[in-house]
C-alpha cells in the first residue's frame, strides 16, 4: 500500500474557487474607486470654500496702508552740509517726506522749513554717529520726529533715499 492520499479532482468546483476570487478583487477595486473620488471631491469642495471664505475676508489694498489714503509724498531737494567732526567730511542726503493731507497749505514753504531744519540737524551729527545700519536707522526717525515737530503732525515718515558722507 501506498502512503499516498488521493484526492479527487473536481473540475467544476476549481472555476467556482477562482470566480469567486475575480468577484471579491472586483468588489474591493470598486469600493476603493469610489473611496478615492469621494475623498478627492471632498478636498476639492473644502479647498474651494477656504479660499473663497478668505478672498471675502481679505481687506482691500487702501485698508492695509499703514498711512491715508490722501498722504502724498514729496520729494526734497538734496541736502548738503558738512559734519560737526570731522569738519573736512560732508553728508548729502537725499530724502522724501509723506504728507497728510489734511488741509491746503503751501507745500513749497513747508517743504523749505523741514529742509532747514534737517540741514540745521545734519550740521550736528559726527562721523561716529553715521556709523552702521543702526546709525542710518537713528537719522532717519530723528529726521522723521523733527519733521513732525516742524510741522505740527502734517509729515507722518521722512523716507531716505540716499544718504552719501565722503
């Protein structure tokens, strides 16, 4: 006797297991599908009303100036003066100023007064005092706070645009 089992071979249940196979695989790649495109359609339609909802809640380009809308600005004539020390260095500096329109006023006397009154300041600055960013950054808000002092509110920054020592 052999130690062999014998199995029968069933020819009709063979096509019945692999049947069954190509229906689950079916199944499961048309859940998936339908799983993907629901997520898909969800982020799309989630996506589209974020920015949408931050278009609308969006200022518009006016509200954000950090001035008025009706600040101009005005350019001044270069200024050109020496130093306190030491004497054989010069500055120029070539500034803007922003205006708050307010009222009507001669700008070309105001704009005369603020350039005096910087050139009175520059005569008392030193080398040492130019020295750096920071020393750029220091001219620039206390030409800033003169030119509001001189007129009364009306200059809300001095710009720099230039600013040469030799």
């Amino acid at each position: 006797m052999s130690n062999l089992l014998e199995a029968p071979l069933d020819g009709a249940s063979q096509p019945a297991r692999n049947g069954g196979f190509v229906a689950a695989l079916i199944l499961l790649t048309l859940i998936g599908g339908g799983a993907g495109a629901g997520l898909a359609a969800y982020v799309s339609s989630y996506t589209e009303q974020e920015v949408h909802g931050r278009l609308r809640q969006q200022q518009s380009f006016a509200d954000t100036l950090p001035f008025a809308a009706s600040t101009r600005l005005q350019k001044l004539d270069p200024l050109v003066t020496n130093l306190a020390s030491p004497q054989e260095a010069w500055i120029r500096v070539k500034a803007s100023i922003l205006l708050v329109d307010e009222e009507d006023r001669d700008v070309g006397v105001l704009r005369k007064k603020v350039e005096d009154d910087f050139l009175s300041y520059m005569r008392t600055l030193t080398l040492s005092h130019l020295e750096g960013g920071v020393g750029l950054q220091h001219l620039r808000e206390d030409l800033t706070e003169r030119a509001k002092t001189r007129t009364k509110g009306q200059v809300s920054e001095v710009i720099l645009e230039s600013v040469v020592v030799q």
